[in-house]
C-alpha cells in the first residue's frame, strides 16, 4: 500500500498502526472496567448507571473491533492485552477513573483523527469520529452521574 501521506507529514501507515494498537489496549481497558464496575456499583443512586455502564462495555467492544480491522489493515497485529484497570471499592472512585480514561480516549482519537486526514484515510478518520462520538456521551455520562460538568478533554499531542 503506497504511503499518501500530505507534505510535510510525519504520520506513516505503520506508525498509525502502533497508535491504533495503543487505543485498542485502552478499548479492552475500557471493557473491562465497564464490565466490572457495572456488576459492582451498589445502591439505588447508582442502579441507572450501573446500567449505563453496561451498554458502554457493549459499545467499547465495538470500538475495538473496529480499531483491530484498521491495525490489520495497515500491516500491523492487533494487541492483546488491556492498558492496567483501576478499581476500588467507592463507586465514586470506579466514576472518576473512567471519566478519566475517556478523557485520555478522546484526546488519543481526536489526535488518530487528523493523522488519518494526513494521510488522507478518510474511511478511518470516519471510523473514528463515530468512535468519539460514543466516547464523548460515555464522558458526558460519567460527569452526570459524578455531579460535575462534562470536561474538555483536549487533544493529545
């Protein structure tokens, strides 16, 4: 596959697949912790989340599906093992480490989405904005659910 990268740039299809595969490990981190997290958080204030948590492990798995398709497209083997999961036994905690991760997740997908456009993969970089548009209602979620306003995640560098 010819590199189409734009002048100028220094994204190649390999090293996309190096990131791509850095996201997928935070996908199966996602995964399990919304699986985890949802059979664990206890009360009645957190039984609409805990439900919530559910459909977002649901959708983490599509996630990662698609980003392994896009690392075995551009030569690379998915990864196979999940960024560390914190837990802990206050559901608070358990809300906050995701809020924090999702915000890593946003600010890594919005960074894939204008090294796709450099390289002109404009099929990944739709992959990927569909992808952060459920990353960004998982990240509104969990600041619901905390009593805070959604934060701006930014843009990794």
């Amino acid at each position: 596959m010819p590199e189409t990268a734009k002048p100028g740039s220094t994204i190649t299809r390999e090293k996309l697949a190096e990131l791509l595969n850095q996201d997928l490990e935070r996908e199966y981190q996602a995964i399990i912790a919304y699986v985890n997290y949802s059979q664990v958080l206890k009360g009645a204030a957190y039984m609409n989340v805990a439900a919530e948590l559910q459909v977002h492990a649901g959708e983490e798995l599509a996630h990662a599906l698609k980003i392994s398709y896009w690392v075995d497209m551009y030569g690379g083997m998915p990864a196979v093992k999940p960024r560390e999961v914190k837990t802990s036994d206050k559901a608070k905690d358990m809300l906050r480490y995701d809020l924090e991760n999702e915000k890593e997740t946003i600010r890594n997908y919005r960074r894939r989405v204008k090294q796709a456009d450099e390289l002109n993969e404009f099929a990944l970089s739709e992959d990927l904005r569909e992808i952060l548009r459920d990353e960004q209602d998982h990240l509104n979620s969990l600041a619901t659910a905390l009593g805070i306003d959604t934060p701006d995640p930014g843009i990794a560098d």
